[in-house]
C-alpha cells in the first residue's frame, strides 16, 4: 500500500523491512569507513571500568565478601547506553542539515523507515560495544553469579537499555541539530545519568537529599535489574524502585521508548517535508 504526495515518489504507509535493513546497513558501513565512531562510543564505559573498577578498586569500602568489579559492570554496562546518545544524535543532526533528505525525497524511501535505521544502526553498534565491555569486565575480575538463562537475560536488560538510549539521541537529534551543542549536551548527560544514579556508588553512599534522585533515576532500575540478574549481591536500598527493580525498569522503558518514538518521528517527519 502506498500514498502519492503532490510532485513527489509514492512513499510506502507501512514501515517496510527492506528499507530499514538497507539504510542501517549505511549506517554499518560508516563505521567501517570511520572506526572512530565505534572508538568514541567505546572509550568512556572503558575507561570509566579500567580507572574505577582496576586502578582504584581498593580505595573503595565494600562490604566484607563482596568484589566493587561486581557491583560496578551493570553500571559501566549503563554508561554504554548514555555513551549512544551523543554520537547518534550528531549523526541525525547531520543528516538533516547535510542535505541528505533533499535526496530521499525523491525516492520512495518511507520517512520513518530513516529515522528508525539510524537507530537500529547505532543500536547495533551499542551492542558491540557491550560485548567489548564485557570481555574487559571479565579481563579485570568480574564475575556473574547467575546461570546461563540468569546472565543472558542481564543482557538483555541491558541491550534494552542501550536501545532506549540510542532513541533518545535521536530524539536530542532531531530537536537540537547543532552538532557542537549536542556534544555538550551529551557529555553532560552522560556524566549526570551516571553520578545521579547508584551506577558507580551504591545510593546509601550518597548525601540523604539526593539518594530519592540516585533511586528514582531509571538508570537505577536498570543497573540493579542486571546487578540481580547476574547474581550480585543487592546492597540496602528504600523506596519502591530498589524493592522493585524489574518492574520500575520495565516502566521507565516504556514510557521513556514511547515518548522518544512519538517526539522523534513526529519531528523527524516534518523537518522531512
């Protein structure tokens, strides 16, 4: 089924496969033409993981029995996701200001089906990245407690995550356009969704004003959603969302997830026109 819009190519009104897949398959094969995408997206949650969770391991207190590389890989597996956001809201900006949609306009390229490539892309690449964050959380001395279904689904949660993530740079994308103020504004992200979170430090090690904001932050729900699932040892935590983690991480995905998709490809649509 397709609609006809005036001096233009019918485009499709449905969200086709085939589009999706080869427009993300662009975006892949940026990548290859420009590794230092997958560098930047990489370099943060690595760097964070190898300085806090290697270097500085013994200056900090953990209860008796238990390991901080442990507690610390569901966080740095979060910071993955909020290391997307930046990257993949230049990557829209540019594609709108660059000219690029001059040329799908005169193709049957369904509007959508570029926005949701992009994230599917970007995406992709957050998972590879988690891989690599992954292997070095094991090279430092992690290790999940779970069983295989356990951990899997750890991961799970946390590619989750990162595809929330990655909407919403595209949402910051399509609303800013500005790639020097999107570097600021996702660098700034980034460093507060992980230090207002208990990603890093448990929320009892936090000042008591701020622990309501460290456990209501979804980064939280999502952190502590792995740190269970991957059989870490739970640290005391208040408040519905430390009782309930599962639960309040699936909501905040799905507000968060419908609230970026309706943003994003309501913008995206008319700066497309």
């Amino acid at each position: 089924m397709s609609t006809t819009v005036a001096g233009r190519a019918p485009v499709s009104a449905v969200l086709p496969v085939t589009e999706i897949v080869v427009l993300a398959g662009r975006r892949l094969r940026h990548l290859g033409r420009a590794p230092g995408r997958l560098v930047g997206v990489a370099l943060n949650p690595l760097v964070m993981l190898l300085a806090v969770g290697y270097l500085f391991k013994n200056a900090i207190d953990v209860p008796q029995g238990e390991r901080y590389q442990d507690y610390l890989m569901a966080g740095i597996a979060m910071q993955v996701g909020l290391a997307c956001i930046g990257p993949t809201a230049i990557s829209v900006a540019l594609d709108l200001r660059t000219g690029l949609m001059d040329r799908f306009r005169s193709l049957p390229v369904s509007r959508p089906a570029v926005l949701v490539a992009h994230a599917l892309g970007d995406w992709l690449i957050g998972l590879a990245v988690l891989a690599l964050i992954a292997l070095a959380g094991l090279g430092i001395g992690w290790r999940p407690q779970g069983g295989p279904a356990s951990i899997a689904a750890g991961f799970a949660v946390a590619a989750g995550f990162v595809f929330v993530a990655v909407w919403a740079g595209v949402v910051l994308g399509v609303l800013v356009r500005n790639a020097e103020s999107i570097d600021s504004v996702g660098a700034l992200v980034l460093v507060l969704c992980t230090f207002l979170s208990n990603a890093v430090f448990p929320a009892r090690s936090m000042p008591g004003w701020l622990r309501p904001v460290v456990e209501w932050n979804p980064v939280s729900s999502f952190a502590d959603s792995c740190r269970r699932l991957w059989g870490t040892p739970a640290r005391p935590g208040t408040g519905l969302p430390a009782e309930h983690p599962y639960l309040f991480a699936t909501a905040w995905g799905a507000v968060l997830l419908a609230g970026a998709l309706w943003i994003g490809l309501r913008r995206f649509r008319a700066s497309a026109e």
